[in-house]
C-alpha cells in the first residue's frame, strides 16, 4: 500500500478517521449475521464523508483550484456509490460477503482517490501555503 499521507494536516487527520471506520466495519462484518450491526459506524461513515468533502471544497475554493469542477464530481460519484453499498449492507441477510464488496469498493475507492485527486490538490494547497 502507497503512503497515503498528503500533507495537509487536517486532510489527513480526515483520511485517517475515514479508512479507520472502513476498516473497522470489514472487521465487524468477518462476524456472520445480520447487515443491521454495522448501521451506527456506516452512519459515522456517511457523515465524515461529508464533512471531508466540504473542508475539501472550501479549501479548493478558498485558493481558486482550477480542478475544482473534476473533483466534486468525483466527490458526487462517490456518495452516490457508497449510498447504494450502504443500503444493500443493511440489507444483507448475511454481512460477511456484501462487507467484503462494501470494502473493496469504499476502501478500495477512497485510497485511489487520495493517492491521485488528493495528493495533487494538497501540493497546490501546500503551494499556497496550507499545512
Ligand atoms: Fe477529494
Ligand atoms: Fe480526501
């Protein structure tokens, strides 16, 4: 796995908080039952994704990044996604085998999303001088 780090405090503090939860669900979801377990941390889940997408756009915003446009659409395309996985987790008769898609999908979007998207807007904020 790629050092995920992007150098933007906050930023990262944020990434961290948000595989961590992802994290913890795939753990939680190993447990066979019932999907209905993991509905408070995807609840968490949902609204710190939230919350990283705004601090995002009001830093990209704040020093006019010009890759704006791109990026809340795959912000957009992301929230769009992880409702659906979100409800069929919930759904799920059994946890184990839709933890393991939620995973792949969720962990496996955010970490691409943060190793592109994201490092290179925090070199343009570190540029105007963001840490
Ligand atoms: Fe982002
Ligand atoms: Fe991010």
């Amino acid at each position: 796995m790629a050092d995920l780090t992007v150098g933007i405090e906050a930023i990262d503090a944020q990434h961290t908080k948000l595989l961590t939860l992802v994290a913890e669900i795939a753990v939680q979801g190993r447990t066979p039952g019932p999907g209905a377990r993991h509905e408070e941390r995807l609840g968490a889940l949902a609204s710190k994704v939230q919350e990283h997408f705004t601090t995002e756009g009001s830093l990209m915003r704040k020093h006019l990044f010009t890759g704006v446009e791109p990026h809340e659409e795959a912000h957009r395309s992301f929230l769009a996604t992880f409702a659906g996985l979100r409800q069929d987790l919930l759904a799920a008769r059994e946890s184990a085998p839709m933890t393991e898609r939620f995973e792949a999908l969720v962990g496996g979007w955010l970490e691409l999303h943060i190793d592109g998207y994201d490092k290179v807007l925090a070199r343009f904020l570190r540029e105007k001088g963001e840490r």
